[in-house]
C-alpha cells in the first residue's frame, strides 16, 4: 500500500515545533526555518506545510528541477499561503542557507555511502538545539534502488556520534519496499558524544 499525504504529516507530526521561536537574542517571536534536504516531488515538503505555521519558511532542496516546479504547482495548490523558497541544488555540497531550526531528511540519506560529512554539513545548518528529522527504511541491508538504508538502532548510534542527541523513534509506517518506514527525532548537541 503506497503512503498518502496523512502518512507524511504523520511520520512527521511529533517531531515538529508549530509554535513560533523566541528569539533569545531580541525577546521578540519569529517564524520558524525548515528545511527538505532531497524533497524529490515533495511529499514531506506539503507535510511541513500543514504542520508548520503559515508564516513559517520552508526550504526546499534537490538537485531536479523539474520535480521542484512540479511540488511548487503542487503546494500553491493545496497551502498557497506558505512560504517556500526552492533550491535546485545537490545537499552534500555546502549551501547557503540562515541558522535553520529543523531539517527533514526523508529517504535520502540511504543514497549516501559515506554518511558523516553530509551529518557535519546537516548540523552546520542548525541552530543550538536544532530538530533533525529522519525517515528511512527500517533496515541495514538495500538493494538497487536502496543502496545505503540504517535501521533506527544504526541511526541512533551514527547520530550520536556526529552531536545528535537525543534521539527517539517518532513514528512507524508500513511500505511496499523494504517492510517499513520510521522516522526519528534527533537533537543538535552541544557536548561531545561518549560513543
């Protein structure tokens, strides 16, 4: 059975801040920054949209632009009132983005052999405390189209071990592919992992 936009909101809904931010730094509330690292056709990107205040900025991000035009018709269609700036760019290069409060990764992680420098950039890009969201496949082992996917007890450890901690299992959802889905809730750290 193929996921749907609840699906979506759902793996995500417990992980995301609705509320706007106090700024430390002025006293005053600001809208909150997200970003979709490899929002492909945007499914998590209209999922940010309707948990995300409607003066909340989206980024999102992926290297084909053609599926960025398409998820922009898309989500003017169903939440004109966002706001969503679209990067056709490739996230494992540096980007300038400002100090974003929470990023969503979402089945593009398993694409990356080689995960730690792409978890350095990642958490360059968060503020003190920043939300990193991961959705993935529940599993250690791909295929073809999967190359690279981690469990949650694999994304746990490798989290913790590049300053995101804590972490916790938000949500679960069966797929075609590869049995399930989950997504976790990891923190920016500020102290130096003990794994």
């Amino acid at each position: 059975m193929a996921m749907n936009h609840q699906d979506h909101v759902d793996l995500l809904r417990e992980g995301v801040q609705t509320d706007c931010i106090q700024d430390t730094s002025t006293g005053h509330s600001r809208p909150p920054l997200w970003a979709d690292f490899g929002s492909g056709g945007g499914a998590f990107t209209l999922a940010l949209a309707d948990l995300l205040p409607s003066q909340a900025l989206i980024f999102s991000v992926d290297r084909d632009r053609r599926a960025l035009e398409l998820q922009e018709r898309e989500l003017r269609a169903r939440f004109p009132d966002r706001k969503v700036t679209y990067l056709p760019a490739d996230f494992t290069r540096p980007l300038e983005l400002p100090q974003l409060d929470g990023v969503v990764m979402a089945n593009a992680l398993h694409f990356q052999r080689h995960k730690i420098n792409l978890l350095h950039l990642i958490k360059g890009y968060l503020r003190p405390s920043g939300l990193f969201i991961l959705v993935e496949y529940n599993v250690d082992r791909g295929n073809l189209w999967v190359p690279y996917p981690l469990s949650y007890p694999t994304w746990e450890k490798l989290a913790h071990q590049n300053g995101f901690w804590p972490t916790r299992r938000l949500a679960v959802k069966p797929s075609r592919f590869l049995k399930e889905i989950y997504s976790a809730l990891s923190y920016v750290s500020n102290t130096p992992s003990e794994a």
